[in-house]
C-alpha cells in the first residue's frame, strides 16, 4: 500500500501513516526507509513522536529504543520486539505492507 512520497520523507524524522488499520512509523535513515509498528511494546505510545539515531527509534516516554531492522528492543525499560513491516520504493512511491508474505 502507498504511503507517502518519498520526497515527504524528511531524514531522520518518524512519519505517522496507518496500513491497513495498522499504526505504522516509516522512517528514512542513513539512505534506507524503514517501517516499523508505530506502538511501543512498553508503554503504548507513539514511536513517531520520538527520536530517530544509529538506525533505532527512541521512544519518548521512557527512553525505550527500538532497531528499526530488527523492532527489537536496545534499551529497557522495553523487553518485547515491535514489528516491522517490508518497504518497497517504487519512483517516488513508499510502500508499505502489514501482512507477513514471503
């Protein structure tokens, strides 16, 4: 599904979309885009409204960060992966799908 044009993309920045009913951060970071579960499996809150470094988000509310590869946690108090979801940049299209296909 489409999400944004990569061009709104601003580095370094969490944009907020929703897929499929899915809360989604996409992220464009050191020349790559990412797309994680926009809820941290800590607190329940907004990753997007926190900081994007070394390919992790932080979390704004406790300090959580989360590797946005991976969606496993690199800092407590989070001990639980978020998902992350595959990112197809087709022109200036992102794509992002929720569901897990091979």
């Amino acid at each position: 599904m489409r999400v944004c044009a990569l061009s709104e993309l601003a580095e370094d920045t969490p944009k907020r979309v929703e897929v499929d009913g899915v809360p989604v951060s996409v992220v464009h970071t050191e020349g790559e885009v990412f797309a994680i579960n926009d809820i941290c499996s800590h607190a329940n809150v907004s990753l997007s409204e926190g900081e994007v470094e070394d390919c992790r988000i932080e979390c704004w509310l406790h300090g959580s960060s989360f590797d946005l590869r991976t969606g496993k946690p690199s800092g407590l108090p989070a001990t639980k992966p978020v998902p992350v979801y595959p990112v197809k940049i087709e022109g200036d299209d992102v794509l992002v799908s929720v569901t897990q296909e091979s």
